[in-house]
C-alpha cells in the first residue's frame, strides 16, 4: 500500500514531536498509560483533519488543544472511584526540601499536579512546561486571560501549600 505526501508529512510530524507531546500528555493526565491512551487519541483526531489543517506551524496547538478536551472529557464521564474517609493517611512528615533528592521533589511535585483539578493542571502544564504565554493558554483552553492569571496563581498557591513550601 502506497502512502500519499501528507501521511508521510504526519508520520514525520509524529516522530519529531511525540516525546514532547507525551511528556505534555503525562503532565496532564498524571499517569504514563493514560498520558500514552491521550496522545494517541489526540494524534487520531489530528489525523482526521491533518488535510483540512493549514497552518501547519500551529500543529502542537493543535494537538495540545485536543489533549486538554479530550481529557477534559474522560474526566468529566469518569465515576468517583475515591470515597471519602473520617481519617486522613498518615503522611511522612515534610522535612526540608532543600535535604530532599531530586527524584523526591519531582515525586512530590507530580503528586501535588495530579491532586489538582483539571483546569488547574492544565494551566499550569501549558504554562510552565510548554511555557506557553497566558494569552496562548486562554486560547488554548478556551478562557480570557484574566481567568488563566486567577487560575495559575491558585494552582501555585495549592502547589506551594501540598509541598510546604512558604507563600510569596
């Protein structure tokens, strides 16, 4: 079976951006399969209208923008799976972050990510992992800028707190 152009022009975009779109993927979904279930979905869509897309210097918009709705999505159809409790966990105490390896900061930073809502998660993804600008996120998800400021400064409000780190 022979390919035409464009299927050979998506096979490439695929292989030159996967690992940093599934390193997206991952921030937003906070689990390795999932973020790897959302990329191919994303690249799916993106297939689907790859002929119909001009402006091919905006793919990863593109593509970025139908991972955070499709996330959005299975989120919102997904059942509560967690119940709450009368008692808490116990939590090893926070000690210095400064005494703490690096793979136990990054540890606990992607467990205070996953905890935050999705919206929250995903501002702060685009933000300062595909250091995005607060108008390229308000396009992105669809909000004013105002909105993706009061969103951003929250989420890192919620972040500095789960890691005990003190307010600015």
């Amino acid at each position: 079976m022979q390919t035409t152009s464009w299927e050979d022009e998506f096979r490439e975009y695929v292989t030159a951006r996967g690992p940093a779109l599934l390193r997206a993927a991952h921030q937003l979904t906070g689990h390795p399969l999932d973020a790897e279930d959302l990329l191919q979905s994303a690249l799916t869509k993106t297939y689907q209208a790859w002929e119909r897309i001009e402006d091919r210097g905006a793919l990863d918009g593109y593509v970025r923008r139908a991972m955070v709705n499709i996330n959005i999505s299975q989120w919102r159809r997904r059942k509560l799976e967690e119940y709450p409790s009368d008692e808490l966990p116990e939590r090893a105490a926070a000690g210095d972050p400064a005494g703490a390896s690096s793979s136990e900061v990054h540890e606990a930073l992607e467990q205070a990510l996953r905890e935050l809502p999705e919206r929250m998660r995903a501002a702060i993804v685009l933000r300062y992992y595909e250091d995005m600008t607060e108008p390229e996120i308000a396009k992105t998800l669809g909000i004013s800028v105002g909105t993706v400021k009061s969103t951003v400064s929250r989420a890192m409000a919620k972040l500095r707190t789960a890691l005990g780190i003190p307010a600015q």
